[in-house]
C-alpha cells in the first residue's frame, strides 16, 4: 500500500520513514511512504500557504487552492484523502483495519488552524483523531496512522503471530510479557507460562487478557465475548 503525507513540515516526517520497523517495510518495499512538501504549490512571491482565519482570534488556515493543487498532484484512481484532526472520528483498530485495505491514502497535515473546511468538504473522505488533545499539527496523527498500518501489512513484523495476540486485535487489551529469568527480585512468572503445555498457555493467555481487559478497560468487552475468555465466573 502506498501513504501520501502532504505537509508544511516534511523534515518531520522524512527521518520517521527511514527510521526503525517502519523504514525497513518502506526499504523493503512492502509500504510505499511519499512526503510532499505543501510549499510546492504555494505561488507568488511570498510562497504564502496559509491566511488568517476569518473571524479568528488570529490563528491561520491553509488556503484551500494550495491544498487543491497538491491534491490533483498527489491523487490517483482509488485515493481516499484523509485529514486528522481532533473534530474526527477516533481511531481504533478496527478503522486502522479498514484503511489497510485501501491502496493508497493521501493525509493532509494541518497546523495552526487547520484546513480551510470548503477543502475538506469537496475532497476529504475521512478526518479522524488520535484522542481527545490538541496537537499543533496533523503530521504526528499521520505517523501514529502509518505505524500502525505498516504492522498490518504482512512481513513487516516478525512473527505474524505476534500481530494476532496484540491489543484490540480480538477486542480485548493484550496480556503481560514475561521473559528470563523465571525468577527475577523474588517474582515468578506465572506457572502456566512455563509449563510448555500449550493448552495451559492458551488458557493462561485467554483469562490473562479478559481479566486485564476487564478491570482496566471494561468499555471494550462489548465487542468481545468475555464468557468465551474466562470460562467460569470467578472474575465477574
Ligand atoms: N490535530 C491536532 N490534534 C489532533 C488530534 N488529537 N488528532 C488528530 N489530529 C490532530
């Protein structure tokens, strides 16, 4: 799958896609991360891309040619355009899991301000919000995206397996990790763990994440069947 990051500040997201899990899948090929720069487009003299707000307390707003123009350079046939924003709707799992299956996402980063809304209501698909904060910018909502776009696509992270076992990917919070010793300061890791049966692990591993899941995060267990994981009622 191919990302477009259309930004005012592509040095931000230059290091990040050559950087770790990420900048070895776009080495490999396995996801293409284009960064283009907004300025390209601004005309005159003064390359403006931005204008105070109208009725503003003095904050700015990206001018919706400028965004236009980047637009028509940067989009092709099945593009769907995306802008982050804390107005959006929240990511989860399951929204990073739909846009995984798109071919190419094109994300306008704003700053200040943001984008001029007549922009977003001709070309934007999708606004969407890493949580409830404000952010001088989109370019850090757009790298939260990407990372967790490129762990879905296959042979980006190790062991697929581990992809499977993580948070939200069965709708309940991922369950703790052990490694050596077995005893460390006095504390065990569960016997279960140890044990190399692995029908105790699964077990282990299944109550381990509905009890976690319960306790930290019970707004989640409306998508999972938490009787499947606990299988008795001692911790309801
Ligand atoms: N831009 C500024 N704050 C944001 C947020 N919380 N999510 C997405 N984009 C943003």
């Amino acid at each position: 799958m191919k990302v477009t990051v259309v930004t005012a500040f592509p040095d931000f997201l230059d290091s990040f896609a050559r950087t770790s899990i990420v900048g070895r899948a776009v080495e490999k090929g396995l996801i293409d991360v284009e960064v283009v720069n907004l300025r390209d487009f601004a005309q005159g003299n003064y390359r403006q891309i931005d204008d105070y707000s109208f009725g503003g307390k003095g904050g700015m707003t990206l001018m919706p040619e400028v965004l236009e123009r980047a637009l028509h350079f940067v989009r092709g046939e099945g593009t769907k355009v995306l802008f982050p924003t804390p107005v959006g709707a929240v990511l989860t799992q399951d929204l990073v899991e739909a846009l995984a299956r798109e071919e190419h996402l094109a994300i306008f980063c704003g700053h200040y301000e943001g984008l001029d809304e007549r922009f977003v209501e001709k070309y934007v698909d999708l606004e969407y919000s890493i949580g409830d904060y404000v952010l001088t910018g989109g370019e850090i909502p757009a790298m939260t995206l990407i990372d967790a776009l490129s762990r879905l696509v296959p042979g980006v992270v190790g062991k697929e397996l581990s992809v499977a076992d993580d948070s939200f990917y069965n709708g309940m919070l991922d369950t703790p990790h052990f490694t050596r010793p077995a005893v460390w300061q006095g504390m065990e890791v569960p016997a279960e763990l140890t044990s190399g049966d692995d029908a105790q692990i699964e077990k282990w591993r299944r109550r381990a994440a509905a009890s976690r899941t319960l306790s930290r995060r019970p707004d989640l267990l409306g998508r999972a069947n938490v009787m499947d994981y606990l299988e008795d009622e001692a911790y309801l």
